[in-house]
C-alpha cells in the first residue's frame, strides 16, 4: 500500500481526494455562511429573513442552487456567446484555485508551497479578468462600466493589500503560509497583530493593528462588499457587469465572489490572528494524536472565519455605500501611503528593534 501511494497514480488520487475534500467544505461553508449573511442583515433590519425552506431557512441557499441551475440561460443577442460563458467559469475556477496554498489545520493544505503569498498574488490579479470578460461581452454600456469600476478598484486595492502583507512577510521571515502560521504560535501575545514576537514584540502592535484594519477594509473593497459595492451599484448601473447574466453563469460569478470573500477572511486570520493557532498555549496537544490535533486546529480556524466574515456582514448591514471618488482617495491617498510608512517601520524593527536578524 505504501509503494502505490508513493507511485504517481498514488500520488494524482491522494491530491485529487485533498482537492475534492477542501472544495466540498468550502461549498458547503458557503451554503450556510450565505444564509448567515441575509440573516445577519435581516436581524440589524428587525425582519426574519429566509426561514420557510427547511428548519429556520436553513436549506434556502440550496433551494436558491437548484433554481438558479435549473433555469433558462439566457445569453443576449448581440454578445460573444464564448467569452459571456467564460468569464463567470474564469471567475469561478480562480476563486477556488487560491485556496490550494490556504492551510487548514497543522498538515492540512493541498500545495504547501514556500511561494504561497505570491501564489495568491498572482491568482488575485488574474481574478479581474473574469468580470471585464463578462462586461466587455455583455455588449451593453451598464455592464461594461461596472467591469471597468470593478478593474479600476480590485487594483487600485491590491496595491495596499500587497503593502501589508509585506510587513506580515518581515516579521515572520517567510512567504509559506503555513510558516507564518506556526510563527504565531503560542498564545494570542504571540500574533501578527500584537507584533508577532511575544511580549517584546508588543511595540509593534502600534503598526500592525492599524494593518489588520487596514487589511480588512481592503479585502472589502476587493471583493466588491458593502460599502464599496461600487461595480454592482443597482442605483446607477443597473447590477453592473452581472445585469445580463442570470441562471448558472450568473450563480458562478456569486460563487466565485462568496469564495473570494471566505478566502480574504481566511487570509486575514492567517495573517494576523495565529490561523489555527488556539489563543492560548496548547501543550496538551503534544499527547494527541496527529489526526484529534490538526482538528483542533481546524475548529480555530474555521471558528475566526465565522468571527470575520460576521463582521463582512454586519459591514454590510450598517456602513452606506461610498461615492467613487471617496473610494479612490481612501485606496490611493490614505491607505497607500499609511502602508509604505508601516513596511518602513517594520524593517527598521527587524533590523534594529530587540532580537535583530531572529
């Protein structure tokens, strides 16, 4: 048994099983955590929200799949039929592929590459391109607006995105998300957010909790949520670049931007609050046995997942809706320069600040 898993064929059925695995969680994830958004703004809004399909709603986001796949698709008469069907799957499959280098729990992760923040950087900006296909083939004013709104802002995000994540890659020495992860353990003193050095560490939590701020309404932004939902704005385009598309393609591109959002609230726990690290020490883990840990390491992360995108939710529910203007002079005039300066500050600490070069 051990020469077939560590033949080729061996090799190709365990990843594809990983993949499989991680893809299915995340669907499912997505079911409920979808019901948990309309529920979240239905209670800020004093209403009920869905709850007629199953027990207290719970099954109308499979009621909602089964309707959107088993509609009609409509594609308009004068769009390229090929690209209009390839930007939601572009958007989809990229959505999904981020996740290969996200770890789950302590030897959960389907590609644990020493490259992984690069990987996300390259899979991020390929995201954009779904949604100007889709604008771009619609052949219609409103959805072409809202793709070049949607390109304009994605970009405009990912450049403070990128600043931040420098000062996470400075302090923890590695580009491996699992490395960073195992960095933070040790405590919740021990996290990214407190400075990622323990009690000494402590000072540079000045920088790096206006970092994880800065981080999360970034990721916001990002991912087209409330109240930089700009690219969808019903009031003056019409849906945006999606207003054409209904059915499966349609139910694709909403996938692929709740997927988007999980994965930025994943990223952040990753990042900056230990992953599956437990908030406190955990040395009882030692007489566990592998498989009973890296559960318990799980349960934390899917447990700040939960916590995160709560607040996407109640982001949503609360926050009005930025003008464009507002939204490039936040990206560009105050979170960009507020992220060089933090790079700055947290290179200078490694290189001068208490256990230099450690």
């Amino acid at each position: 048994m051990e020469t077939f898993w560590s033949s080729p064929v061996g090799w190709l059925v365990l990843t594809a099983g990983q993949i499989l695995a991680v893809l299915v969680w995340i669907l499912l994830s997505l079911a409920f955590l979808l019901l948990a958004d309309r529920k979240i703004w239905a209670g800020v809004q004093m209403r009920k929200g869905p709850n007629v399909v199953g027990p207290f709603g719970a099954l109308q986001s499979f009621a909602d799949f089964f309707k959107f796949v088993l509609k009609e698709i409509i594609i308009p008469a004068g769009a390229d039929k090929t690209v209009f069907l390839l930007a939601p799957l572009i958007s989809f499959t990229l959505a999904f592929a981020a996740w290969a280098v996200m770890p789950l729990a302590p030897g959960w992760v389907v590609s644990n590459i020493n490259v992984g923040v690069l990987y996300l950087f390259a899979i991020s900006s390929l995201g954009v391109y779904g949604i100007i296909m889709g604008g771009w083939a619609s052949n219609s004013k409103y959805p072409f607006l809202g793709s070049l709104r949607s390109a304009a802002q994605m970009v405009s995000y990912e450049v403070s995105i990128g600043f931040v994540i420098i000062t996470v890659i400075l302090l923890t020495g590695s580009l491996n998300l699992a490395t960073i992860v195992e960095h933070q353990a040790g405590g919740f003193w021990h996290w990214n957010v407190l400075g990622g050095g323990g009690l000494k560490g402590l000072p540079m939590a000045l920088v790096m909790i206006p970092m994880s701020v800065i981080f999360f309404i970034s990721a916001l932004a990002e991912t087209n949520r409330p109240p930089f939902d700009l690219p969808e704005a019903e009031s003056e385009l019409v849906a945006g670049y999606q207003v054409e598309y209904s059915s499966t393609p349609y139910l694709l591109f909403m996938i692929g931007e709740y997927a988007n959002i999980v994965l930025m609230c994943a990223l952040i726990s990753v990042l900056f609050f230990g992953g599956w690290q437990a908030p406190f020490p955990t040395p009882f883990l030692a007489h566990w046995a592998p498989t009973a840990a890296s559960f318990f390491g799980f349960l934390w992360f899917f447990a700040k997942i939960i916590f995160f995108f709560f607040l996407f939710a109640m982001v949503k529910a609360i926050v009005p809706r930025y003008r464009y203007d507002q939204l490039m002079r936040l990206g560009w005039k105050i979170f960009l320069p507020t992220s060089i300066v933090a790079v700055v500050l947290v290179a200078a600490w490694r290189v001068f600040g208490p256990g230099a070069g450690a």
